[in-house]
C-alpha cells in the first residue's frame, strides 16, 4: 500500500496498481476488502466500487466471490446507487443462497428506495430460509422480523406488523425492542389487555420491555415511571464520554452583556404537535437578550410553512439529522451553547445520545415530552404547578422550574372555521356528541368502560373518537355492544388535513378525555374551539397535563376528583343544554383573555428561568440529579403493578410503597434518599 494515499497522483497509482492485481489473480478476498477501505477511507467510493467490479470481473469462480458483491452492494448504497445495490445483492444471493444476510440488506435497499412490498419480500424469504438454531440464525431471523415490522408499523398495517413482531419475541423473550414495539401497536390497537403473556414470554418481560411513554400510558404510577426512565436511559445510552469542548473552559466562558446562549433539539419542528404548540413562543423570544439556536433531524420531509417560521424566529439553524450524535453533540458544544434544551425527551425520533454525551452545561426537559428523564445529565424539568404541586418534585429526576401553564400554543394558527358541518363528518344534526379526539393509544379497557356508562345514561347521544383504523373502530364497536350499547353510536373521524381538523372540533359539544394519559395539544386545540374538556387527573406528569390546560383556560369545574364524578358531570351537562351553552360562551367571551393563550407571558417567564438557570451556573450552584435507589423504585412499581394495586388516594399510595421499601430494605439496605426512604 502506498502511503499515504491522499493526492490525487497518489490515489491514481494505488487504484491502478490494484486493479492490475485483481487482474492478474493476485489479490486475495482479504487483499481486496483492504484495497477498497484504503480507498474509501480516502473518500473514493466510487473508484471502491471500480475496483470491487474490477475483482469480480476476473474471480468470478473464488468461492468467496459472493462476499465482493456483498461490500460492493454496501458501497453503491452509500453512493445512493439503489440498482446497483440491489444487482450486486440479487447476484450476492444468487451465489449464496444460504447466505442470508444478503436478503435482509436487500430488503433494507429496498425499503430506502420506496418498494416496501419488494423489501417485505425478501425479508419474508430470509425468515423462510433461516430454519436452524444457531446464535447466527436466530440473530438473522430476529433482524428480519424486525425489519418487516417496523415497515409495516410504519405503513399503518399494524395487525400484521404486531404479528411479525410476536414471532420476534417468541425467538428472543430476553431481548426488549421487538416487545416494546409490540406493546405500543396493541395500545394502538386498543387490544385489551394490553400485557398479554405466552408460553415463550412472561408478563414481567412484557413489562419491562415497555418504554417510558407506553408506561405512561399503562400506569399512573410517577415513582414506578421515575424508575423506568432511569432504567431505559441507562440501557438506551450507556455512558459516552462528554464532548471535548463543552468541558474547555473556553466553551464555558462568556462576555459581559452577552446574548445567552439557548440551543432547542428537536425532530418536531414543523406541522407537528409539538411544533404548533412552540412556534410562537420561538418568535417572542427577546433577540437581543438570546441568542437561538434550533437543531432540527428527523425523516425527510417536505418543508412547511410552520418549519419556515422557525427558520425566520432563530438566530442559528441547522439539520442535523444526517450526522451521529457525537457530531451532533460537538456542533453544540462549538457552538458555546449555554443552555440546551431537549424537545423530545423519549418520544418518536428522539436522540437522548445527543444530551448523554453532555455538549451544554445546563440542559433542560421540556414540552415533548411528559414526564422524568431519569437520566444523570438533565438538570431541570419545566411544568406548572398544576402538572407538578408542591410535593410531588419527589417523582422526577430533575429540579422543577415552573412556568403558569405549561402548554404553549400559537395563536397565528390557520383554523378553516365553519369549512364542515356535522353532516360533513357524519355526526347527527340533532344529539349531543361526546368526543375524544386523542389518540387510540391513550384509551384503556378502564376508561372506554366509563364512556359506556355515559352513553347508556344519555340516551340518543354519541361517542366521536379519532379513527384507529377499520379494524380497531369495529373492535371498539363490538365492545359497546357486549356492554349493551349500540356500536352505531360510536363514530370515527378519519384524517383531515390540520385546518379542517381544527375547525371540525367545534362540532362536538363535549370532549371526554382519557386517564392516565390525558390530552395535551389536543385539550388546548378542543378548548381553543370553544369545545369545554372534561378531565380528571392522577398522579403522573401525563395524568395531570389536561387538568392543568382546563384550568388555565378558565373551566376549574371540569376538572374531576373521582371517575364517579367524571361520568356524573359528563351526564349532567349532556342532559342539560343550557350547561353546555353557558361554559361555551364563557369560553368565547375569556378565550383570549386566558392564561392558556398568553403566549407573551409564557416567553418571558421561560426567558426567566433561563436566567435563573444561568445564574444557577455562574455560582457553581446547578442541580444534580438524584438516582439514587431508582432500579429498587423500578421494581417494587413492577412488583405493585402485576400485584394490579389501585389507590383511591395519596395516603394509600404512599402507604403501599412505605411497605414495600421496609420489606427491601429488610433483604437489600437502602441507601437514604430525598424521597420516601429517609436516613432512620
């Protein structure tokens, strides 16, 4: 090899020299896969792949052959070459039929290019022809039926997505990501219980492959959910070294009177909840006292015009969606950020690798995501004092900072009013129509069970729900009519665009929300209709969120104690057209007088407590997150939940976990904590 290959002379004559090898016979398969990592490492991928063709050319008979089609196949697929990829892998596979590992990356290049049916092809004929026992097998199959699955989860075929995915669990119960997948289809599903065990898995296994957001959504347990988070973080990231320059004291000094400097990450930057909500509040941000930066990844979009205002509302933009998150994170630290702030926390698309690897000397866990991050480098959590009382800052990693009301939201959005009717969206002109718009996930066995009630004591009303799809509406329509309720009177609203989706929320009259997830956008989108929420909060970040949006709009007594005062006031305002009249024009006439709406508040109390943060820093005075005893609170919250313990209060829930911490520490001592394991 010549050294070093880096001009281009150099790089002519080391191609040339190795080509006249392949030529001659006298390069190895080894010699090759050299040869071209010189080359690609040099940034000649293409002359790589030259030279791959080059060697097949004149080796076609080495019995190895098949593996110089298969690196070729790689490198062609770097250089978005998809037919060359896929000839390469087609030929690969034609050579080695047992070589199954062709097929999987096949169906991946297919799957890039957009011919999923092509990809789930191949994938189904790797899965058929992986019929041993070996650890190779296993692992190959279980890639295969992961890929399957994650395609058609994404393609909205989730019966059979969840299906592929129970085949993966069956092979591999120890392993979580099929199960946690699965587990998020059959909420999605409304697939009842949700915690289904087989002969190959347990419900303890189902249970502990759950991500934080569809525990969130199984269980109102904050502590449990405290010890999840910890647990998931620490299998998810691990612990990679902090980025060099956010530990220089250069990237940590800054200039008097300096612009603070505030870096938002995020994939939801755009016509997204997330991105409707924050929008606005991006575009009040005071510039000449901050300094914004927004880094924006995710899948490929098409721009929007919400994205173009957060482009126009920043001083910095940048995509990083193409790069690793140690590239992402020394980005961030170059860029002197002061405070740095995760938008997506554990939902769809997050990146906490990002946060892990420390790029900011403060970072902060706020608006996408509704609860702890358990994690050792959060320092703060942003809610409301609604969302987390004085008390209950002991269900979170992090230091609570509190704004009034935790759910932004643009007042600029484009809502097409009085576009449809109910006729349009096939709601009878004459009933009174309940609505619960959020999405399937959020509704359990336990509250679809109260909405029948409510539907039985309001004769010739109806349930609007936001469609699951056909297969899901018919499931949730046999189940009213088990429960004697005619499944005729559940209707679905299928996709509209967002305007009209907006617009058509007015048609309802009350929106029924779910626990222990309630809504969050979706409360503030119903309320900004003029459409009252009937809530009633738990315990947990995502318990309470609704409650705190109904009350910042001004509708205190729509907020509920106990599910039997849930199903009372929806009966009661159903059957009483003057209650509904009444708190929608209340809500009319204080709509933009509300704290839910000003958004000008919102941006200077968050400019506040970013001050706050950084005078936190300044006096070497920034929190530390507590995690101690978190794998001992994770797993009496497992032991709690198969034991299917319900706690109509506080005292009672606090009472239980006193009880279970004793029999711990009895058997493994505890160290004190700052929660309910105090030092004797």
């Amino acid at each position: 090899m010549l050294a070093p290959v880096t001009s281009p002379e150099a790089i002519a004559q080391y191609f040339s020299q190795e080509t006249q090898k392949g030529r001659a016979g006298q390069q190895t398969l080894a010699d090759l896969f050299g040869a071209a990592d010189t080359l690609a490492s040099a940034n000649q991928l293409r002359l790589a792949a030259e030279l791959y063709r080059n060697w097949i050319a004149f080796n076609m008979s080495d019995p190895l052959a098949h593996m110089a089609y298969f690196n070729l196949a790689v490198l062609l697929r770097r250089l978005d070459d998809f037919p060359g990829a896929i000839n390469a892998l087609v030929e690969c596979a034609r050579l080695k039929p047992e070589f199954h590992q062709a097929r999987i990356n096949l169906g991946r290049v297919f799957e890039d290019a957009g011919h999923i049916p092509r990809a789930l092809e191949q994938w189904n004929q790797a899965v058929a022809g992986l019929s041993g026992v070996s650890a190779e097998t296993q692992k190959l199959k279980l890639l295969a039926l992961q890929q399957s699955g994650r395609v058609l989860e994404a393609a909205e075929r989730f019966e059979a997505a969840e299906n592929l995915l129970k085949q993966a669990i069956d092979l591999r119960p120890d392993l979580p990501e099929s199960a946690q997948h699965w587990i998020a289809l059959r909420q999605r599903q409304c697939k009842w219980p949700v915690l289904s065990p087989s002969e190959y898995v347990t419900r303890r296994q189902l249970l502990d492959a759950m991500s934080p957001i569809s525990l969130a959504l199984h269980a109102d347990d904050p502590l449990f959910q405290l010890g999840r988070a910890c647990r998931y973080n620490r299998n998810l990231v691990g612990r990679p070294a902090p980025v060099a320059a956010a530990a220089s004291p250069e990237a940590a000094a800054r200039q008097p009177n300096e612009r603070l400097r505030i870096g938002y990450v995020s994939s939801d930057l755009r016509e997204h909840a997330v991105g409707f909500a924050l929008v606005e509040v991006f575009e009040l941000h005071d510039r000449s006292a901050f300094e914004i930066f927004a880094y924006s990844f995710g899948a490929d979009r098409p721009a929007d015009a919400t994205q173009a205002r957060f482009k126009a509302a920043v001083d910095h933009w940048s995509d990083v969606s193409a790069q690793d998150d140690d590239h992402v994170a020394q980005e961030i630290a170059e860029d002197g950020i002061d405070i740095l702030v995760d938008l997506n926390g554990y939902t769809k698309n997050a990146r906490a690798g990002i946060f892990a690897r420390r790029p900011a000397p403060v970072i902060v866990n706020w608006c996408g995501y509704p609860g702890t991050m358990g994690s050792a480098y959060h320092h703060y959590l942003i809610a409301d004092a609604h969302i987390v009382p004085p008390g209950s800052e002991i269900f979170y990693s992090e230091k609570v900072l509190r704004l009034a009301c935790n759910q932004p939201l643009d007042r600029k959005r484009r809502i097409d009013h009085g576009a449809l009717t109910r006729a349009d969206e096939g709601l009878p002109e004459d009933s009174f129509v309940f609505c619960c718009l959020n999405g399937m996930q959020k509704i359990t066995p336990e509250v679809f069970a109260l909405w029948l009630r409510i539907l039985q004591d309001t004769p010739g009303s109806v349930l609007w729900l936001l469609s699951g799809g056909a297969d899901v509406d018919e499931r949730l329509r046999q189940l009213a009519r088990a429960d004697g309720v005619d499944g005729e009177r559940l209707l679905f609203a299928q996709k509209r665009p967002n305007a009209l989706h907006l617009a058509r929320m007015s048609l309802a009259d009350l929106f029924l929300d779910t626990f222990p997830y309630g809504a969050h956008s979706t409360a503030a989108d119903a309320l900004t209709a003029g459409v009252p929420v009937l809530t009633r909060p738990g315990r947990s970040f995502a318990s309470r969120f609704c409650a705190s949006v109904v009350r910042a709009a001004g509708l205190d007594d729509f907020i509920c104690e106990t599910v039997d005062d849930y199903v009372r006031k929806a009966v009661t305002i159903a059957s009483d057209p003057r209650i509904i009249r009444h708190y929608r024009h209340k809500l009319a006439a204080h709509r933009d007088k509300s704290v839910l709406r000003d958004m000008n508040a919102t941006a200077r109390r968050l400019e506040e407590l970013y001050l706050d943060m950084q005078a936190a820093r300044d006096a070497d005075a920034l929190p530390v997150p507590e995690l101690v005893n978190l794998d001992a609170y994770y797993e009496i919250g497992a032991a709690l939940d198969a034991e299917q313990a319900c706690f109509a209060d506080d005292a009672s829930y606090f009472a239980a976990w006193q009880t279970k911490l004793v029999e711990w520490n009895r058997h493994t001592p505890l160290s004190p904590d700052s929660r309910l394991w105090r030092r004797p």
